[in-house]
C-alpha cells in the first residue's frame, strides 16, 4: 500500500469509528463509546488524533444537532459527559516529555462554560512537558490573576468559545498589566471565538491564537522564557 493510500485508509478509518462513536454518545451506549475510544488507542491512534477525530468531531456534531433541534440539551449534556469521562481514561495513557518547557495555567474566563477543548489543549501541553495548571472554566479573573501569580506561570492559555466573553479577557489581561507589569505572561488564545477568524480585539493583537491542538503546541514552544 502507498503512502498516500495508507494515509486515506486511516482517515476512512477514522472517519467511520467517529461515526460509530457518535451513534453510541448519543444512544447513551458509555461503555461501547468508551471501548470504541480505548480499541483505537490500543491499534495505534494517538490521542491527539483521537481527541480531535472522534472525541470533538462527534462534539461539533452534537452541537449541530442540538441547534436544529433533533436532539435535547439533555442529549448534549450526556455527550459531554460520556466525553469527559472517556478523556479520564485517555488521560491515563498519555506518555509525557521528559523536557521541561515552563510552566502554563489554562483557563476559561467567567461566563464561559466550554471547557473540553481547553481540557484537551491541557492535556497536550502536560505531553509536551509543560507543567499544567487546569482551572476548568468559568473562573474569576481575579481568581485567574491569583493562579498565574502562585505559579509564577510563563504561559496563560484562554479558552473563548463565545465571542460575548471577549470583552473579559480583554479585562483580564489589563489586570494581569497592572499586577504583574513585565512579569506578564505570555498568552495563547484558542476556541471557538477563533475557528474561522484570526481578528482578534486591537487590546489583543500581542495574544497568540492558535486554531488547533498543534498549533497551541507549536506556539506554545516558541516563547522565551
Ligand atoms: C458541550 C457544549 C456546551 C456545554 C459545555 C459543557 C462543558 N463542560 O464544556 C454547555 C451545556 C454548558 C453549553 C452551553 C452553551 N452553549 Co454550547 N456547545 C457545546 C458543544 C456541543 C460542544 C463544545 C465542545 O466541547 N466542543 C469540542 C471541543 C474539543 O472543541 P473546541 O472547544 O473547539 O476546542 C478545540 C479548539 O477550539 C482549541 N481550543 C479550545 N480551547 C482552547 C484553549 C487554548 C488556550 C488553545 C490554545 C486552544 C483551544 O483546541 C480544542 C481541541 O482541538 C458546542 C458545539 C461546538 N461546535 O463546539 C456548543 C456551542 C459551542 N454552544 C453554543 C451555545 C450557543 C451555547 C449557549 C449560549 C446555549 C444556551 N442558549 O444556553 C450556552 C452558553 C454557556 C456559556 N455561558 O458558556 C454554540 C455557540 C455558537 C457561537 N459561536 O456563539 C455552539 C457552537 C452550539 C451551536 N451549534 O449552536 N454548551
């Protein structure tokens, strides 16, 4: 098999274990979802490409189906739910780098709910050998200030999926100006707010943002510490 046939089978593949996955979330079928995950885990996939894949693929349709009404917020909760959980048992798989990079919090701000892709990105960055402060989302800017100064962080990672919740990281960073002055962290931005746009408020423009689990690592190395 070529290359770029073995490269099409995986994504075929991929494309129809996301597909049975989905009919298990929603079936609130946990442990054949889970099964399904943890089989691909163990024949090879990554957990980037499975987080990704399946995990946020069968999320996003979810939330397509929840919009147009075909399924119930409970449905949508369960499914976030089944995701979480299967993301635990991942999680315990997941090989870390010896190297040490820095350290980094991971936030969503107050107001924003969203937290599974911030959890994702979390775990990628511990891969990497980043030491990880997840607070889950809906924090308090002032309690994010706090966090970033008690773990001296080099990074500050903010999940935004809504684009009403701008305003706060604006907020947040002018805070984090005046408490922290040069000392300042980095930050990297990445979400929804930012699927289909780089543009980001002008208060923002030193931010970087990242689209995708490879890009957040990929910015994430490249700042100086
Ligand atoms: C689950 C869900 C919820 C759950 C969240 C529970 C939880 N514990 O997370 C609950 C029920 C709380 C919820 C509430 C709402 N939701 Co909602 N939700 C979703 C859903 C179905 C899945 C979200 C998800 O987990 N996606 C999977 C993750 C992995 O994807 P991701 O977030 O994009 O993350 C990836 C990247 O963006 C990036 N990334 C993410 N964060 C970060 C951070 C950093 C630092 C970096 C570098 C990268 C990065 O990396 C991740 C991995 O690749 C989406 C559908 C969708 N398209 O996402 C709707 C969706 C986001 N929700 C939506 C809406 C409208 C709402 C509500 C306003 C509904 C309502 N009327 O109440 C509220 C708002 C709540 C609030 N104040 O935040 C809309 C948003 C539309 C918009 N653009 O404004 C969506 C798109 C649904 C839809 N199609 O209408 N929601």
């Amino acid at each position: 098999m070529s290359e770029h046939t073995s490269g099409s089978a995986k994504t075929q593949a991929m494309k129809s274990l996301q597909q049975e996955y989905l009919h298990d979330l929603l079936a609130a079928r946990r442990k054949d979802a889970a099964e399904k995950a943890m089989n691909a885990f163990r024949s090879g996939q990554s957990i980037p490409d499975i987080y990704t894949e399946v995990l946020q693929e069968s999320l996003y349709e979810v939330g397509r189906l929840w919009e147009t009404n075909q399924i119930t917020v409970a449905d949508e909760h369960m499914g976030t739910a089944i995701t979480q959980f299967i993301m635990s048992s991942l999680y315990e798989h997941l090989e870390v780098s010896d190297v040490r990079r820095g350290r980094v919090v991971v936030t969503g701000v107050q107001g924003e709910m969203h937290q599974v892709g911030a959890n994702m990105v979390s775990d990628m960055l511990e891969a990497d050998g980043w030491r990880v402060m997840f607070l889950g989302a809906d924090v308090p800017l002032e309690s994010i200030v706090q966090s970033v100064k008690k773990h001296q962080a080099d990074l500050l990672g903010i999940s935004v999926t809504l684009y009403v919740n701008l305003p706060r990281v604006v907020e947040l960073i002018a805070m984090l100006g005046r408490e922290l002055g040069p000392k300042t962290p980095r930050i990297l931005l990445g979400g929804g707010a930012f699927a289909m746009t780089d543009e980001v408020p002008a208060e923002l423009k030193g931010a970087m943002v990242a689209h995708n689990l490879h890009e957040a690592i990929a910015l994430a190395r490249k700042i100086k510490r």
